[in-house]
C-alpha cells in the first residue's frame, strides 16, 4: 500500500514517517507541497494521502482530487463519513487523510490512527521545544535587567532579584516584563542595552 | 457567558466576525466569541462539519455546496446572516493585463468591453492562461465564470483555473505560476502595491450585489441552539452596522491590520474599505462605489433566491444534477427565517419576501417591509440578465456558454 505524506521534509514528517515504517508500512514518500507537487502526485498515484490540516495546499490538493483522471475519483476526505470520533481526533491532531478511491476502511484505520498519535507526539515536542526557548530567552532577559541594577545602584545579585521580584508582585507583572521594561528604560536613557 | 468558537481566513471581509469579538458586540449578547484562524476554505469546513467550532466565515457557494455533498461528506449548513456583498477583484499580469484597454480605468467601467478583450487576449497569449480562484465553490469563481462566459469563453476549456488559498495568491503571481487570480481583499491591492500586476475588473461590476460571505453554522446545530444563535445574529448584526459606517474605517483597518487577522498594511485596507482601489502601481486609486458591503441595503439579508443563483450556476457548470431534492435543499441553505426571528425586536426592516428575481433593480428601491422603510440597492448583472428563481430552466437554457456545450 503507497502512502503520500505531503508536507515540508522536516521533524514532523521524519516522525510519521518513521512511525509506519515501523508498523510495516515501507512504501512511503514525503512530498512538499511546492511548484507541481500535484502532479508529482498524480505519477505516484498513492493509495492514502497524508496531509497537515494548516497546510495552505489543502485547497488546491482537494481541487486536484476533485478533477483528476489519474486518480480516478477522491472518495472520502477522511476514512469513514459516519465515524466522527475519529475524525475529530484528526482535527485536533492537525492531520487530514484523503483517501482514494477503492481502498477498505479496515485497512485504512491502523494510518490514520496512527499518524494522530504521531501529530499528537510532534506536537507536544513542538510546545516543550517552544517553552525551553521563551524559558532561556525570559532568564537572558532577567540576568541584564539585574546586572543593570548592580551596576546603576550598586547592589548585590541576590538583591537585584529580589527588588525586580517585588516590582513585579506589586503591580501584578511577570518578572520577565519587569525584567525587560527595565532593559528598554535603561537603553532609552542611554545606559548600555 | 455562552462560550462559542468561529473559523475565518484572513481577509477584508472577515471584518463583521472580527469587529463583534473585539469591540464588544458579542460580549453584549452574552457570547464569548473565540476566534480560529486557518489558510485553507477545506480546514474552515472541516471544522465546521466535525464540530470544532459552532460557526464560520464561509464562502456562500461552499456552504451551498457542503450542504449538497458535492467533493466531499454531506452535511446540511444554516446560513442565518450575510457577512458582506461584493469585495472581489481580477488582478492580472501586466504582460496579459496589456492587451486589454490601456487605462486601467476603462477596463473596470466597462466590464462588456474587459471581457471581450479578455477573451480575445487567450488567442494571443503563448498558452491558456492560467487564473487562481481562491476555491472551486468560491463566490470568486462563479463570478468569474460568469463574466467569462458570457463573452464566449468556456472556463473550464478556454482557460486553466487553478486553485490557492488567497494569502498564496501575491506570491503565486510572481513566481509566474499563474496569470493572474480572483481573490477578496487584501489580496489584490497588495498584488498591485508590490508592482505585480493590475486589477482588471472588480466583482460588484459583473454583479451589483454579488453574494460573498455569509455566518455558516450547522443546521442541527442551529436547530439545537436558537438561543445561541440568536444572540450571534444580533452581535453581528450591530458589528456589521460598525463596520458599514465610514466615521468607523480607520479603527477598522487598525484592527484587522493585526497579524492575528489579516497581517497585512493598514492603509491598503482602510483604501479598500472605502472603495478606493488601486488599479495599477503608482497610479491614483479609484472610487469604486459599494466595492465592499456590510451592512446598507439589506445586504445582511440571506435571499433564499441568492442561494438558488449559486444553485444555478453549479447546475450551469456541471457541478451538480439537477433535481428538486437538490434545488430544495441548495435554497435552504440561506436560513432567512432565522434571521428574522433573531432580528424580530431590533427595529431593522425586513423584506416582505425571501425571495426575489435577482438583477431587477436599476435604481434603489423601497420594498414591502414588515417594519419600516426598507431600500433596497441595485442588484444588476452587466449583461442586463435578470434571474428568476422560479424559472431556473429557462435561465440557463438562455446562457449562451454551458458546461455541456
């Protein structure tokens, strides 16, 4: 069974990819949505075609599905019209299945479900990878707002936390605004950024 | 608080949806309106169908077309509210744009003449020129299709119409893969900002009062939720009253100037909000009257014989078969009965009918109203045709270009 996972090389696709590989399907190809992907498609002439919800080529795919010969007719978006469970969690997990035409049910499920726990999976690295890097940039921030403090009113680290933690306690701010309303203030008025 | 999520694509016209969760409007109805935005019109659908969110800024031939399974499941829309009438532009190549009149001026006043040029310049082009319309059940395409037509062209032989989402358009054109495309603002006066081509016709030309988007939301889900979606009509109602009015344009374009709406110039939007387009770059924008609608001329009002044109031009075009199930259930899609009932207590006139023979009106018009003086705006077509819903066969029997021809 030939499956197409349109999207761009990148993490996300690597863990799809690798997923069904892994469940013993071997015959899969990454296809980014660029320039004539559809009609790269339309040579490849898969059985299943994987595709992220946001990708803005959606449109222009399901078009393709719509008119082309080579791929006969596109039957259902999704596996099973009455089998809303699991498209919602396709939804949620970002992935919609195109399935052509002739291919059962049965067979299709085991992709789909588990290209929703793999979108599920590179997601949840996707958020830790984005909280590690807010997490880094806010301590940057708070480490030059307190070294400002030393420097300007000659106090000793512990302090300038501790004065940046009760500015931001009293006026109900994150320390990290504090930390970088301090940083602008001080580049306004000249100091070193 | 009634918590409720609403799908969009980053457009002008999303501006009604925009405007009701960020100024308030939905707020006064007790609604805590969740904005989802996507890129594609298949993620706003889906979401719809499978029930991630309660309502959508759809185009209103899609809904149409959802409710009749055409391209994919099944599932019977409501269309309470219009969200606006007009708003597309055709922004051509400079290189294609060329063998039409040379003042860009001209080729909008004159949609008869543009087409006929049109035509003639697909005999002088190296290949068929390929056009971007933003979805095959767009009011866009249909629009298209229409004026094409009647100046002999056959859409689906005489040129390639290729699909992308709107926000894709600008960079499409550039890179040479398409000729030209029909999309809804921004899109076309950034096109043309950028030097990358010029706006060839707008939409209200070809039709007065051409039906773009409208408030989408299940029918089971309306049906179960009246209250709710009473409360939703009303807020949109009074936002599209906000953003009608021009004392309100600068806030407007502030707004949806934001990169979480449209992310695109402020000044390109508050221009198109007033109707002032540019047709070329470094050339004066012009005045387009009623470019964009929201609100004046009961332009919120879901004819039911607006949604049986959609039903006649995919007829038209081999889309659907025809059939009275079809023709009933494509009529239905425009729910204004719901609209009445939301907007009984508001002192907003209502048309005495839900249906009426479209591109009638020349001049504005009063209407039997229920309440009030109702005006209604001149809805022509450029070809002078008017459109009879009760006699879709003889309509299309007297279009000259078809799908089976």
């Amino acid at each position: 069974m030939r499956i197409a996972i349109i999207d761009e090389r990148g993490l996300r696709a690597t863990i799809l990819e690798e997923g069904l590989r892994e469940a013993g399907f071997d015959d899969i190809e990454v296809v980014p949505p660029t320039g004539a992907f559809v009609a790269r498609l339309e040579r490849m002439a898969p059985d299943v075609v994987l595709m992220n919800l946001g990708n803005p080529s959606r449109d222009s795919l399901e078009e393709m599905l719509a008119v082309s010969r080579a791929l006969a007719r596109p039957i259902a978006m999704f596996v099973d019209q009455s089998d809303d469970d699991m498209i919602g969690a396709a939804i949620d997990a970002g992935v919609s299945a195109y399935v052509v035409d002739g291919l059962r049910k049965d067979r299709v499920k085991p992709i789909l479900d588990l290209a929703i726990r793999r979108f599920h999976a590179f997601s949840k690295l996707q958020a830790e990878l984005d909280e590690a890097r807010t997490e880094l940039a806010s301590r940057k921030a708070i480490d030059r707002a307190k070294a400002i403090l030393m420097e300007s009113r000659g106090l000793s680290e512990p302090d300038a936390y501790a004065l940046l933690r009760t500015t931001a306690m009293n006026q109900g701010r994150r320390v990290v605004d504090v930390a970088e309303a301090l940083i602008t203030a001080a580049s306004l008025l000249g100091g070193k950024p | 608080m009634i918590p409720l999520s609403i799908a969009f694509l980053p457009l002008t016209d999303s501006a009604p949806i925009v405007a009701a969760a960020e100024l308030g409007f939905a707020e006064a109805e007790g609604i805590a309106l969740n904005l989802v935005r996507d890129t594609s019109w298949a993620t706003v659908r889906d979401r719809l169908v499978y029930g991630q969110v309660q309502a959508a800024h759809l185009l209103a031939p899609l809904a149409v077309a959802v409710t009749l399974g055409l391209s994919q499941t099944p599932c019977a829309i409501a269309a309470p509210f219009k969200l606006n009438d007009n708003g597309n532009a055709l922004t051509l190549s400079a290189e294609f744009a060329a063998a039409l009149d040379p003042a860009p001026r001209n080729r909008i006043d004159d949609p008869v003449a543009t087409a006929h040029d049109f035509a003639a310049a697909i005999g002088l082009h190296f290949r068929k020129p390929v056009i971007g319309i933003v979805h095959r059940f767009s009011s866009h395409a249909l629009m298209l299709r229409y004026w094409l037509g009647f100046a002999g062209v056959n859409p689906d032989r005489d040129v390639t119409l290729r699909v992308l989402p709107p926000s894709l358009m600008t960079e499409a054109l550039r890179a040479g893969e398409i000729d030209g495309f029909i999309a809804g603002e921004p899109w076309s006066s950034v096109a043309v900002n950028e030097g990358l081509g010029e706006i060839a016709a707008v939409g209200v030309n070809i039709w007065k009062r051409g039906v773009e988007k409208v408030l989408a939301t299940r029918a089971d889900w309306a049906e179960a939720n009246p209250d709710a979606l009473d409360r939703l009509v009303r807020a949109l109602s009074r936002s599209a009253a906000w953003c009608d009015d021009p004392a309100n344009r600068e806030a407007l374009a502030e707004l949806l100037s934001r990169p979480a709406y449209v992310g695109q110039s402020r000044a390109l939007i508050a221009q198109a909000l007033a109707g002032r387009m540019p047709l070329r770059q470094g050339a004066e924008p012009v005045d387009i009257p009623d470019f964009l609608v929201f609100h004046r001329g009961a332009a919120n009002f879901p004819w039911r014989s607006q949604a049986l044109w959609i039903y006649s031009q995919f007829l038209r075009w081999g889309m659907v078969d025809p059939s009275p199930e079809s023709e009933r259930a494509a009529a239905d899609v425009f729910r204004s009965d719901l609209y009445r009932r939301a907007l009984a207590g508001e002192g907003i006139p209502m048309p005495g009918a839900s249906m009426k023979v479209e591109g009638a009106t020349g001049t504005p018009l009063g209407a039997g109203s229920h309440m009030g003086s109702l005006t209604l705006a001149p809805d022509r077509f450029f070809d002078g045709r008017t459109f009879d819903p009760e006699a879709i066969p003889a309509y299309l029997r007297a279009l000259e270009i078809r799908r089976d021809d």
